[in-house]
C-alpha cells in the first residue's frame, strides 16, 4: 500500500508541477536568465526531486543539454549567463523533475 500511495502522490506532483512550472517569460538580449521553477504538492515544498533543464538557441540548436538545476528549497533555477543569450529571438526549454518512480518533461519558451 505505501508503494501505491507513494506513486499516486508522485503522478499527483509531477502532473502539478509541469503544468504550472513553466510561465511564459521575456528578457532582454544580451542579459543574464535566471529560469526558476518552483515544485510543490499541495502548496508544500516536496524533496527527494530533482531537476534537469535543457536550452535551445531560437534556432532549435542546443544551448544547454540536460544539466542539473540548483535545488534551492523552494524552487529550482538555471541561471544563462549574458553571453548565452545573445541571439535574439525565442529560445525554449525543457525541464524534466525525476524521483525514483517517474519522471516527467515539459517545455516553454522565453
């Protein structure tokens, strides 16, 4: 029974979390991106996950491949430094939050 609860909870979170982690987001050419991406259940602060992110050029050619996101207790961030974002237009990027049962992705863009 734990294992089945543990699983329910699990899809609960990861369902919560992608669907209202990612907003829609404009910077500036040339500036540093702080991407944050808070996880919660049930407005709670959740351990034992964790986070990847991957960034890609408006082109679609690969900026940032699959890196771990700094788990700062109540979100987790990506920070692009200014020479990352020097080409205008919309990048986009995918964070995947994993934890022993099952992991998750979605996208967005800035």
């Amino acid at each position: 029974m734990g294992k089945v609860f543990q699983a329910i909870i699990t899809t609960f979170l990861l369902v919560f979390l992608l669907t209202t982690v990612l907003a829609v987001q404009t910077f500036k050419q040339n500036d540093e991106v702080d991407l944050k991406v808070p996880v919660r259940l049930d407005g709670a602060v959740v351990s034992g996950i964790g986070c990847n992110i991957s960034v890609y050029y408006p082109n679609n050619t690969i900026l940032i491949n699959y890196l771990k996101m700094t788990d700062n207790g109540d979100y987790f961030n990506y920070t692009l430094n200014n020479s990352q974002t020097g080409i205008k237009g919309e990048y986009t990027y995918c964070v995947t939050c994993t934890n022993n049962i099952l992991n998750d992705t979605e996208c967005d863009t800035f």
